[in-house]
C-alpha cells in the first residue's frame, strides 16, 4: 500500500495533495517535553532529513463538505528493510514543541544529500515562517500564554517577535492560525515542495476533527483544501 502511494505522491504531490487528506506522524513519541518523550526530543531537535512512508490509514476518514470523502494517509518515518517497490522518499523534518519553536535550513550541504520535499508537524495555533533563498530557513513556532496547560490560549503576538527576530531579513512565507483554523477544531498540514529558484509551501485543509463514526475519528475538510502558502500571516 505504501508503495503505491508513495508513487503516486512523487509523481504529482501537488495533484495528490488536492485529493488525499496527509496527516503528519513522522514523530516516534509525544510532542512535549515530558521525560517520556525524550527519545523523540533527542532525535529531531534540530529538524532532520528522514526517509518517508505514506501509509493509508484504517482509522480515520475525511468527509467533504457539501459531499463526498477523502482518503487519509500518513506521512512516517520509514523502518525495516524496503522491498524493491517501496518508493521511499527523503524528506526535511521539522518538529513541534510545546511553548517553543524551532528552526532549520532545508540545505543539503547540513543535511546530505538533502532532499525535494518537506513537513513539519499538524500546525494547530502555531505558525510556520520560511525566508528566501534556494536553500531557505524554515521555523515551527509555538507559544502559549501561561504555560503549557491545556487548552491554553495561542500567543501570536510573542511567535510574530520570534518570527521577527529569527527571520532578520524579512519571511517569504508565514502562515498563522488566522488562515488556517476559523474554528477551534481546525488544523492544516504544512509541506513544501523544491523548485528551480527554491521552494514553493502549502497547506492543506483546514481539517476539523468532528468525533468518531463506526469507530474511526472522522474528520471534515472542504472540496478545495490545498492552498500556496504566502506572506499575509
């Protein structure tokens, strides 16, 4: 099944993005940074360039508002030995941390033999920044207000002067919770793509988690849920 999937993905994975619901579980642990999550802290840290997956998966679906469905897969990490129709691919990963962010340059020359794509984790109240450049600095930004607790309130204006300070030259690309989650329920995906001049980046939904049917999470997207990042925030 991966196999099929990564294939189609590589061959148009702006096309299959259109049609197939990607959800980010590259992670081995948890996204805190609590002592059980210290492998996956270790790990990722600072981004990596890890060998991907696409998985169908049996546990979620995705309705279409106004009608219809979308499949869901998931992006992992690849493990065990590949068959000769796998259709790996390598990707630059960029993870999420509670009250943090952190950044990495999509370079090969930091990441050999550095890659044509790139994810970072569900952005749900974080916002993404990607500056200029063919090899561009990207960053996954998370602050809360009053710690990490639960349900705590997203603090944009505290991740727009980290994004100021990180990005001194200025962002290509910053997406925040304003484009992506009208609702509270809502998440997107963020991925980018390598181009000639650089790097394109989108996001793909946004997704509203809406409970279970016949013992599945569903989810809920709408017929056009691939977007091209830009700059408005």
């Amino acid at each position: 099944m991966s196999g099929g999937a990564n294939k189609d993905f590589l061959a148009n994975p702006v096309g299959w993005m259109r049609n197939n619901l990607l959800i980010i579980d590259i992670q081995t642990g948890g996204t805190d940074t609590s002592a059980a999550d210290r492998g996956y802290i270790l790990k990722y840290d600072q981004g990596a360039l890890v060998t991907c997956n696409i998985d169908r998966d049996p546990s979620r679906t995705a309705q279409v508002t106004g009608g219809g469905t979308r499949q869901v897969y998931r992006v992992k990490e690849a493990t065990g030995t590949a068959h000769r129709y796998a259709h790996r691919f390598q990707a630059y990963y960029l993870p999420f941390f509670s009250n943090a962010f952190r950044t990495m340059r999509l370079d090969p020359a930091l990441f050999p033999p550095g890659a044509d794509f790139f994810f970072t984790d569900t952005v749900n109240g974080c916002s993404f920044a990607a500056g200029p450049g063919q090899n561009p600095k990207v960053g996954h930004f998370n602050r809360t207000v009053g710690g990490v607790d639960p349900g705590a309130a997203i603090d944009q204006a505290t991740m727009n002067n980290d994004i100021a300070a990180e990005f001194g030259m200025g962002t290509d690309v910053k997406l925040t919770k304003a484009s992506y989650k009208p609702i509270a329920t809502c998440y997107a995906t963020v991925f980018g793509i390598r181009n000639n001049a650089g790097w394109d980046f989108y996001w793909q939904g946004p997704r509203e988690w809406v409970g279970m049917k016949n013992g599945e999470k569903e989810f809920k997207v709408p017929v056009n849920m691939l977007h091209q990042c830009d700059n408005n925030g």
